[in-house]
C-alpha cells in the first residue's frame, strides 16, 4: 500500500497583508491592563479580609 503525497505549486505563496487598526490594538492593552487592575484589587481584597 503507497501513500502519495502531492502540494499544490503555488501553495503558501500567496500572503495577504492584515491591515490592523490601531484603535483595536489600543483596546486590546486597555483590556489587559483593566484586567490586570482588577486581579489586584480582588488579591488586595481578599487578603485584606484574611487580615482584618
């Protein structure tokens, strides 16, 4: 039993170029340092309650 590989010839030789928008890349830091914020409240909460 023979297994036959084939490719297409032009395969991965086509590249489409992404135009990003900034206002999404400055939403997405947004997010993470709005998460990042909120994870610390919680932690400064909850240790707060431990000690309090």
């Amino acid at each position: 039993m023979a297994t036959r590989l084939t490719a297409q010839h032009d395969f991965g030789h086509k590249t489409l170029k992404v135009q990003r928008n900034s206002n999404l890349k400055r939403k997405a830091w947004l997010a993470v340092f709005a998460g990042s914020a909120v994870f610390w409240i919680v932690a400064v909460f909850m240790i707060w309650r431990m000690w309090g």
